[in-house]
C-alpha cells in the first residue's frame, strides 16, 4: 500500500452510527420490498426463493420414485410422469442449484467477505432476482396448468421441436431458460465488479479468500457459458414460433447443433454448480481444523484450471452418437484431465485435516459427508469419461446414479453444510445441534441406498426417463429399496425445516463470530446491518480475522451521508476512488414486469418481443435516468481521475 | 398392477434379491465380443476407482481421527509450517500417481473403443434399423427389391457371424441398446452411421430405446434372436415369401376385415393390397414372439386387446382404438395368426 | 455514546468520486457485457460454419445476398467511429456543448446505419423460414440489428441527459462507456458483414 497510514486518529463512533443506519436504510412496507436493493435482503431472498424451489423439486422426485417402486405402477401416466421429470430437472438445474450456489451464496457473501458496504450495481442485482422469480413461475404455472415441459431438461430436438411438440409447453421451458440465464448473467457481473473493484484495501490477489476465487472464476465461467444456452433456447424458440429451421434435417438444419450449443453450455453449467460446494469446503476445512488451509496457490490454480477445461469436455455428453474416433478420443482424455484439478483439491484438503486439530462441528459434518459422497460420484465419472463404459452406461440409471453422486455430493451436503455455518450470520441465530445431526444422518443414509442402488438398475439395463418397467425386467426389488431411501431423505429435509423454523424463533444467540472463524463477514454483527461495516476494514493476511494486526488499521474519508463506497484495484486492491452506490428504488421491479412480459409475449405471438420491447425502454430511461438526489461530487478533484493512467 | 410376489422364506428372498443382478439384459453378462471388451475394461476400471476409492476414505478416516478435539469452545488458531512442508511432498506425490492412473485408464480406452468400433469381415449381415415412436423397423437390405426383408423389433441374426448395423430415425432422435451385446448408439433424423455386433451363444437378447423420445419411451423394446446358421438361412427364406392367401374361410374373413378397416391406412402385409408404411409390417407377424415394441406376448388375448384399444395399454401410441364387431375382430386375429 | 478509540487509519477522503476509464466500475460491467454478447455472436459464428458443413453449396438454394447496401453501411460504420472517438476525448473536460454535438453527430449515424439496414434486410434473398441458411443468416443480422437499436437509445438517452445539468460526475464517465460499446457494435458489424456479404461467395 503506497498510501501513507496517519497514526492514532481518534474516531467518534456513536454519530457515524446513526448516519450511516439512516444512509444505508432500505424502505419498509409493502412497497418498501419491492424497493430493497441491499446486497443482504436480495442475498436471502435468493437462498430462500431457491430453497423452495428446491422443496417443490424434491416433491416431483417423490412422485417419480412412487411412480417407480413398482413394475407397471399406476400412480403417474407417462405424460403426467413427461412433465414431473422434465419439470424436476429444470428446478433442480436452474431455479435451484445455480440460484442457491451462486447467486445466492455469492450474492450475500460477496460483499461481506470483501470488506465492503453493498454490492456494485445493487438494483442490476434486484432485478436479477426478480427476473428468476419470474421465470421460475412461469415453468410451474406450466406444470399446474397440466402442460407443463415435457422433452426433458435439455429438451433435444426433435423432440422438442415444433412437430413433435406441439403446443406451448417447450416455449415455457425454453423462456424460463431465458428468465434465469438474464438472472444468472446480470449476478454474474455483479459479484465480478464487486471482486474486482470494491475489495479492502490489502486484500491483493494472492490474499483474496478463495470463496472469492471461485465467485470470481463462476461469474466468468457464467459469462461464457450462459451465452449459449440463450442462444440454442432462443433457436428452439423461433423453430416453434416463427419457423426458422435451425434443426429440421430435410432443410439443411441440424440436430446435433443443439447438442453442442446445449453441452457448451452444459457441461461448464456442471462446474457452476460444483465449484461453489467446493469452496464452502475450503472455507470450512481450515476453520474447524483451526489452521490455515493448506495448499491455497494450487488450490485456486485447480479452481481456474477446472473452470478452464470444463469448456472442453462437452461432448463427452454424445459419445452415442457415433463421432469420429479422433473426436472421441480428445474428449475422452479432456475429460479425464479435469479429474486431476479435483483430485489436487482433495489431497490439499485431507492434508488440512491431517495436520490440523479438528472439531468437528454440525458444518464438518457435512463437509464429510461431501468428501464421501463426492468421491463415489468423482470416481464413478472416471467410467464415464471412458467411450466404451459411456457407450453402455450413458442415458440409463448408472448416469442418473452418477450425476446424483455428483450435484448432490458436491453442491447439497456443501450447501447443508454452508447453511449450518451462515444461517447464525444471517438469522443471528443458532441451529440446533442435535436436529442437524439427525438431518445428516437421514439424508446421508437415505441418499446412499437411494441412488447407490441405481448403478445396479443402469447396470442391468434400466434406461432413464421410463415411466415404467415390466415386471419381467426383474427391476422392481431395487426399485423399491431406491424408493425406500428416498422416503428417508424426505424425513431428513423435514427434519431440517422444522430445525430452522425453531432455531430462528428460539434458538441461542449467536454473536458475531460464533466459529472463531477468519473472513471478514465474521468481523461484523449477525445479522449484519443495512451499511455492513461500521469501521471500514484493512485486510493483512488470507484470512483477514485471523492474520489482523493487534492494531490493524481502518479506513477512514468515505462519505456516510451518501451510500458512498471504496473502489480499489484489481490487483493489489490500492484505494482508487469512491463511488456512490445507487439506493432504493422501484425501477428495476418495475423493469422486470415489463422485461417478463415481453417475454412471455414472444411465446404466444412473434410481435410480441416487438411490442414488448416499448414498456422495456420507458422502464429502463426511469431506472438509469440520473437523479439529483445527493450533493454534486467535488469537482476539484474530478480532474485528477484516471483517465490517461 | 403386479404385486410383489410374496417371500416364503429365506431363500427365496436371497434369489428375489440375486435376480436384480443378473438377466440377460445386463451390460456385465456380455454375450459376444464387443460386451465383453467393453465388460473387460469397465472391471479394470471399476478395481482402480475402487482402490482409490478406499485409499481416500481411509485417508480421511485416520486424518479425521489423529488430532480430533472434543472440546466445545472453537480452538485458537495454530502454525504449522512444518506440516505444510510435509504435506507438499505427499501432495505432490499423490498428483503424480493420480496423472500416471488416468493415462493408463486414457490408454487402455482408447485400444478398447478401437476394439469395439474396428472390425473387419469379408461377409457380414448388413441391417438397417430405422427408429420410429415407438418401434423399431428392421431391415435386411439387399441390391433386389424382393430379396429385402422388412419387420419390426425383432432381428434375427446368425450365432458367431459379424453383423452390421446401419442406423437412422423416421422421427426423433432414439438409441438403439442390447446391454449384453454392445453399446448404445444414437438414431439421429438426418444422420446415417454405422457399428458391430456380434452374438457367440444361441438366445433371445433383449434390448430398448435408451435416448428419451416421448410418451412410450417406455415401451420401446426389441429382441436379439442369435440362432445357428440354419435356422436363420430358414428364417431369412420365409421371411422373403409375401403373406400366403389364407385358406380358413374364418382368416379369409379377417383379410377382408384388413382390408376395409383402419389397419391398411398405416401397415403393410406383402401380397396384399395393404402397403403403407406409417406402422410395422406385418407381412410375418405371426412369427414374431411379442407385439407393440416388446409390450406383450403375442397371443390372440393380448392381439385383441391391442387392436380394440392400443392407448390404454401404451398411451400416446400412434395407433387409433378400432371399434370391431366381436366376429370381425375373431377373424381379423385368426388372419393375424396365419401370417407365419 | 461516543466510544473512543485510537487505531491507526488510512484516509482515504481525498480521493475522487469520479474515474474516467479502466478504473471505473461502468467501465468494468460493460465490458462483461461485450463479453456475453461477444460470446452470442461467436457461438452463432460457429453455427452458420457448422450449418455449412451440412449442404453441399453455401447458400444451398438461394442467391447470395446483394452486397450494395451492405458495404455502404460498413463504410457508415467505420466513419462512425470518428464521433464516438470525439466523444470519448471531450467526456472527461465536462464541456457540455461539445458532448452535445459528439452524442449528436453519434446518433445520426446511428439513424442512417439503421436505414440502411432496413435495405440490407430487404437484399438477402432469401427468408428465415426457408431452410437453415436463411434461419442463421437472419439471426445474425437481427441479433446484431437489436445491438444498433439498444445502442442508439442509450446515445438518444444520454444525448437528453446532456441538455439537463446532471450530465456531470459519473455521467460523464457514461459518455466514454457508451463509445466503447459502439465500438463494440462497429465491429461486430464489420463481422457479421464478411459472413453474411463474403463467405455466401466462396465458400
């Protein structure tokens, strides 16, 4: 740091209080949250948002395992169990993991975690949220309306595709994609911005948290990756409603284009959802190992190299349909190279724990868990990667198996885990000890006999997405454990529920650092208030609690009469200048009404995107218009900005 | 529905519970060469994950149970520069051997697919399997016209002879898989490609759609028929004769039935005026052991209920409910039968 | 109750509220957002390539498009990077009548480039529903036509901000920004332009 430190200040705390609870304040009431744009409140809203989204998911999942559990079982008709399945994965895909693991661990964490007052960009943020909502219910309205999606959550052409989907219920599938996609995307730049510009000063690259390694490596991974799902979706789109013939073979189309738009797409989408789980481990790891995480440099350099290669390996999805061998082979060995970042992480991980001293509390636990279940998933991937095994494992059982295994293992029990290691932040209090052990061991138990037993169905010749099976097929027996094991999971996740509804009336206090652990969200109040951090900090080690000087310096000279906050750069984070954040507002509500309507407009009516567009504009001139709510910036000073640097 | 047959007794439990491992429809009981290498390569695997596999968990064990504390207050933080230096070397030994496996498992998949994918054979059968939703159309091409055999779902093949499959689809995209003859491959619309197979034991080998493509992805089965060279030759002779005119005046009925009724609109029997190809031909139904893509036993029972109401039994099929006069629909499946 | 305490403190109040390129973080968000749309018209470049390998001759029925209008906007194009230049350098003095006249000079082109597209529109021989080829070339050039019209309505918006007296601080710093996606959109012009234009000729 160039910047001269002044010694021994004397700061007055109570006034800065008041004034930035009332700077920082977000509006109340019924409008008021539709007005919220702090980085906290949009953070939960995510979390939960996509918790019940997650809820509504594993209902469906429920429904195909009663609908499994005996050869030629009754309960769901193939269309009925068409929508369940496709619906289920949609969820799970993108209304839950995407929005639980990224945007809404990223989005409350970011800006805590960087020492900072909110995030950039907070009402591209709000928005973003909204938008998800929207596209969330528009796949489930779908569904209760009895014509929900139905070709699965990739919806292959031809499938899919105008003539042998009529209809509206693949326009659905392919808007909410869209819906979630803009949400994800708009996230995205603005956990990157936050990364890269607005944390502590001191907190360089080399001593940035790796949590934030791996927001800032998701948001470019979504960056690149997302383009294409909206690019193949929109085609699939225009296909049903204004005839193009993106996939029709007898005109030149092509359907394998949507498979490789699709797994361009796809299979980075994996890795968005896996690295988060990841680095709630590496967060926990050190923290109740009480040492510093052994391995920081390779393991963020395997956070970027698998971000890196998860680029490479999509067509290791279409072994099956008969590629060149040369092709096969490249993916093949792509795919197995992308274990070695993964395995390098475990090793650093388990040398964490050898040499550390542990305490395995509830969130451990389920860090176990992950390392347990993961490894049968990671393992199992290493068949997969291989032609020959995929040409007969792909699309049966073994592969819904496998990828249970692994989004499971490596998003869900990181995430229980993550949960049971922030809620005290958020809620301010603790979750029972007790309940949460019982909510492990039921959903680690359950988990296992439910989806262990499907290689053994893949094995013996189950294709996935059947509605039923005959009972000459000798599947029933396993079929029936599998569903057995899922009733056990149900237990654990209601088990959970009823944790957290009485944690949070009832549960003990948990003050700011109920772990003793070492990234700044821990240095402030649980649950934080509107402005974060009273005293901006200073940062002078990877795990900022932790390596604190006995007299580490805060940052003084932003402005609390107007949501100002400190820009520093990439690099070395060297305060640069100050900017004010945009406060409360309604616009960008207002702007994803009018941005979901012309959405949903375009399903029904090839003008409608046209039309739509006009409400789209209006809105957006009310969000960005300036208004001249704060006192003009000190002109003296603009001059000197960095224009020619 | 079918209830789960009742358990008298120990040892009928140990065999309901062994029968979910075994059959004929199973990747790991391969009955001819390309199974087997791909069988061969999944053990090897399988024996080098499982070893990591307990090496890991072992690893975490005793890594979770050297230095765990009881203790309820969260630790201060400690140094430990000596074990970080430890742990570089083990770390890094652990990367290597994890890169030296992973090229040995490239390798040994790379000389396997070659294996599977690259045969040769101065003489093979050539068949042609066009997916449709929800059967398959199987094909014997040949250069004349009247020396092609046409059926559905059930491909007859000679034991220990190359076989090759052609591949395309009528409609969207299928995935045509016998587990315990090779595996799957991909019917695309558009797309023609081609892979062996081959049988080395006499038996019926059952297979199915894999790849989701709609309502009866379900019901979509086929059948292997590997059988020695002359029963095939037999087979392959009768199956070239265009349906014989039936002599019973009960069958001759039941022609006419075909004839005036909805069937002609969709299937062909050869030697008729039915010729449309929208459904399978059914020039030789009556050798064919299942009807409706391996949905039920081809009896006159499950012939009638198929053709008087084909959508309770696969919902969504393409075929129209037939509401026949009782004689009429007698007749029409003693016809049926005749076509040997 | 003011507590009091003494810790040493970096002072930052003499920093600026306002930064001028690679430092601001408007700066930083738009140019994640050429990335996206960026990564849009690169994954429809490699479809038109793929869809290519698909049919014997490029355009497999069609005529190729004719190249009149479409190399009179590309020139159109590139002279217009001479206003956004010019606006980009007079941003950061905060003089408001040559911001005027850049965002000005900035949207007439904009205007004519959009004229001129409506004629490109009406010269591809060929429509989105005729076969792939017609499907690809129409959604590169439509995507590529809603990139003109956002980016003259962000050049209109801003011009009408300048007549107020908030065209100053961060605004200004949105002039600059806004040159930087018309650059953007120049080049992927100029892109889109050899596909649809040169590649139906010899490929």
């Amino acid at each position: 740091m160039n910047m001269a430190l002044s010694e021994q200040i004397v700061i007055p705390q109570g006034n800065a209080e008041l004034r930035l609870a009332r700077t920082w304040a977000q509006p109340r009431g019924f409008w008021g949250w539709f007005m919220n744009v702090h980085h906290t409140a949009i953070g939960v809203r995510f979390m939960v948002t996509s918790f019940i989204f997650f809820l509504l998911g594993g209902v469906l999942a429920a429904m195909m395992r009663l609908q499994l559990s005996r050869p030629e079982n009754g309960v769901l008709g193939p269309d009925l169990y068409n929508q369940v399945f496709t619906v289920h994965g949609s969820t799970m895909i993108f209304l839950f993991a995407v929005p639980m693991m990224f945007q809404g661990f990223g989005v409350y964490l970011v800006p805590l975690i960087c020492g900072t007052r909110n995030i950039a960009f907070p009402r591209l943020n709000a928005f973003s949220y909204y938008l998800y909502v929207v596209g969330g219910l528009l796949l489930w309205v779908g569904l209760l309306l009895k014509t929900g999606a139905d070709a699965g959550w990739f919806s292959y052409v031809p499938l899919s595709g105008p003539e042998f989907t009529p209809g509206k219920r693949s326009d659905f599938w392919a808007q909410m994609i869209t819906f979630t996609e803009v949400s994800a995307l708009g996230v995205a730049i603005c956990i990157a911005t936050t990364i890269l510009r607005q944390r502590a000063p001191g907190m360089t690259l080399n001593r940035m948290p790796i949590i934030l390694w791996e927001k800032l490596v998701i948001s470019m991974a979504v960056i690149f990756a997302m383009p294409a799902v909206m690019v193949v979706s929109s085609m699939l789109l225009m296909d049903r409603t204004i005839n193009t013939q993106f996939f029709n073979p007898s005109v030149g189309g092509d359907v394998l284009l949507y498979q490789h738009l699709f797994w361009f797409f796809g299979h980075p989408e994996v890795y968005i959802i896996f690295l988060p789980g990841t680095a709630i481990v590496s967060t926990l790891v050190p923290v109740f190992t009480r040492r510093h995480i052994f391995g920081y440099i390779p393991i963020v350099t395997s956070v970027v190299a698998t971000a890196f290669l998860g680029f490479g390996v999509w067509v290791h999805h279409m072994f099956a349909t008969g590629l060149p061998q040369m092709s096969e082979s490249f993916f093949t060995a792509a795919s197995l190279m992308i274990v070695v970042p993964t395995a390098v992480q475990f090793y650093c991980w388990l040398a964490t724990i050898w040499h550390g001293r542990l305490q395995l509390k509830l969130p451990m636990l389920w860090v176990f868990g992950f390392f347990f279940v993961f490894l049968i998933g990671g393992l199992s991937g290493v068949m997969l990667a291989s032609v020959p095994v995929d040409w007969q494992v792909h699309d049966t059982f073994f592969v819904v198996a496998h990828f249970h295994y692994v989004l499971i293992g490596g998003a869900l029990f990181p995430m229980f885990g993550g949960l049971y290691f922030w809620i005290p932040k958020i809620t301010g209090r603790m979750m029972n000890d007790f309940l949460g052990k019982l909510h492990f061991w039921l959903f680690f138990i359950g988990f296992n006999v439910t989806f262990f037993t499907m290689h053994f169905l893949g094995l013996r010749g189950m294709p996935r997405r059947v509605y039923t099976y005959t009972p000459e097929m000798h599947w029933g027996g396993l079929n029936m454990l599998a569903s057995g094991g899922a009733l056990i999971m149900v237990a654990g996740v209601i088990v959970f529920l009823v944790n957290f509804f009485q944690s949070r009336a009832t549960g003990r206090l948990a003050g700011p650092n109920p772990w003793a652990a070492g990234s700044l969200e821990w240095a402030v109040p649980s649950p934080p208030p509107h402005y974060n951090f009273l005293e901006l900090p200073t940062v002078n080690g990877r795990e900022a609690v932790w390596d604190a000087l006995p007299n580490q310096p805060i940052v003084t000279g932003v402005r609390d009469d107007i949501p100002e906050v400190l820009v520093t750069n990439s690099l070395d984070s060297e305060p640069q200048h100050k900017d004010e954040l945009p406060g409360p507002s309604i616009w960008p509500f207002l702007t994803s009404i009018a941005v979901s309507i012309a959405f949903i407009w375009s399903i029904f009516s090839s003008w409608g995107i046209a039309y739509g567009a006009i409400p789209v504009v209006i809105t957006l001139i009310g969000w960005l218009w300036p208004r001249g709510h704060s006192p003009a910036p000190r002109l003296e000073t603009r001059m000197e900005g960095t224009w020619t640097r | 529905m079918n209830p789960i047959p009742p358990i008298s007794g120990l040892g009928s439990a140990v065999a309901l519970f062994l029968a979910q491992f075994t059959g004929e429809h199973n990747s790991l009981h391969p009955a001819g060469p390309q199974a087997s290498d791909i069988e061969w390569l999944y053990w090897v695997i399988f024996w080098i994950i499982f070893v990591a596999f307990i090496l890991m968990i072992t690893g975490f064990a005793r890594a979770a149970a050297r230095n765990r504390t009881q203790a309820a207050e969260m630790l201060p933080i400690m140094s430990d520069p000596e074990g970080d230096r430890r742990a570089t070397w083990a770390v890094s030994s652990a990367v290597a051997i994890t890169v030296l496996t992973l090229f040995a498992v490239l390798f040994m998949s790379v000389i396997t697919g070659k294996k599977v994918e690259g045969r040769t054979s101065t003489n093979p059968i050539t068949i042609q399997i066009t997916g449709h939703q929800w059967w398959w159309e199987v094909q014997y091409p040949s250069p004349q016209a009247d020396q092609t055999i046409t059926t559905a779902n059930e491909i007859h093949i000679p034991v220990g002879r190359p076989v090759v499959i052609l591949t395309s689809s009528a409609d969207v995209i299928h995935s045509f898989w016998a587990p315990s003859v090779n595996g799957k491959r991909d019917l695309l619309p558009g797309y023609s490609s081609a892979f062996w197979i081959q049988i080395d034991k006499p038996g019926t080998y059952p297979g199915r759609c894999a790849e989701f493509c709609g309502l009866q992805h379900a019901h979509m089965g086929f059948s292997i028929i590997a059988e020695d060279d002359n029963t095939f030759k037999q087979w392959e002779q009768q199956q070239l004769k265009p349906a014989a005119d039936p002599a019973d005046p009960e069958a001759a009925h039941g022609k006419q039935v075909f004839a005036t009724h909805a069937c002609i609109m969709c299937h062909t029997i050869r030697g008729t005026d039915a010729g449309s190809r929208m459904g399978p031909d059914l020039t030789h139904l009556g050798s064919r052991q299942m009807i409706a893509a391996e949905t039920l036993p081809n009896t006159r029972g499950a012939l009638a209920g198929w053709i008087i109401d084909p959508q309770r039994i696969k919902p969504g099929n393409h075929m129209a409910p037939n509401l026949l006069e009782p004689d009429d629909l007698q007749a029409l499946i003693t016809y049926l039968q005749t076509l040997q | 109750m003011d507590s009091v305490r003494q810790r040493p403190v970096l002072d930052v109040s003499d920093l600026p509220s306002v930064a001028f390129g690679r430092s601001n973080t408007t700066w930083l968000a738009n140019v994640f957002y050429m990335m996206i749309e960026g990564t849009m018209f690169a994954l429809l470049f490699a479809s038109y390539f793929y869809l290519r390998t698909r049919t014997s001759s490029w355009p497999p029925i069609q005529a190729p498009p004719n190249v009149g209008y479409g190399i009179a906007n590309g020139i159109v194009f590139l002279l217009s990077l001479i206003p956004a230049r010019y606006a980009q350098k007079v941003a950061p003095t905060g003089n408001r009548g040559k911001i005027q006249l850049a965002l000005a000079g900035l949207a007439v082109f904009a205007i004519v480039n959009m004229v001129l597209r409506g004629f490109e529109l009406a010269n591809l021989n060929c429509r989105w529903y005729e076969n792939a080829y017609g499907s690809i070339v129409w959604s590169l050039i439509g995507l590529h036509t809603g990139h003109l019209i956002t980016e003259f309505l962000e050049t209109a918006t801003l011009l009408g901000v300048s007549f107020t007296p908030k065209m100053e601080g961060t605004r200004l710093a949105d002039v600059a920004i806004n040159s930087d996606y018309w650059y953007f959109v120049v080049v992927s012009a100029v892109l889109v332009d050899f596909l649809i234009y040169g590649t139906t000729r010899f490929l």
